[in-house]
C-alpha cells in the first residue's frame, strides 16, 4: 500500500507540473495572439486610412478604373474599421 501512496504522489506532483505549463503555455499564445492583433488591426487602419483618403481625394467617388468587387472589399473593409475603432480594447494579462 505504501508504494501506491508514492506512486500516487508522484503522479499528482507531474500533473501538477503539466498543468503549470500548459498554463504558461496558455498565457504565451493569448500574449502572441494579442501581438498578431493588433498588428493586424494597425495594418488595416492604415490600409483604410489610405483608402478614405484616396475616397476623399476623389470627392466620394471611386476611380473609375476601381471595379465592382474591388469597391465592395473597399466598403468592407472601412466597416470593419468603424467596428474596431468602436469597439473597446482589451488588454490581456
């Protein structure tokens, strides 16, 4: 009987350990996936300040040689945009 008491606590302390570093693990991916957001989101705002810029520019209408599909991924992504600039930030600890 005695055996399995050790056996059993060894056991409990690698559980133990195995759940310190898949907690580590947790908080390091949440940390890069947070870095990776925001880059991504910095990207677009710029992309779409380029846009609205460009939109501007040219009074509210699209160049000419912009075409349909092209004016939709545009109007998409600017709604993005106003969602994300309306939305709160988070930071992850």
């Amino acid at each position: 009987m005695g055996s399995c008491k050790i056996a059993s606590k060894e056991i409990l302390d690698l559980l133990n350990e195995i759940n310190a570093g898949l907690d580590q693990l947790e908080k390091g991916v949440a940390a890069s996936v947070h870095k990776q957001s925001t880059s991504l989101w910095s990207t677009q705002e710029h992309l779409v300040q380029t846009v609205e810029a460009d939109f501007v520019k040219t009074e509210g209408k699209w160049n000419a040689g912009v075409d349909f599909a092209e004016k939709e991924s545009m109007n998409h992504l600017m709604n993005q945009a106003d969602l994300k600039r309306s939305m709160p930030s988070y930071e992850i600890s």
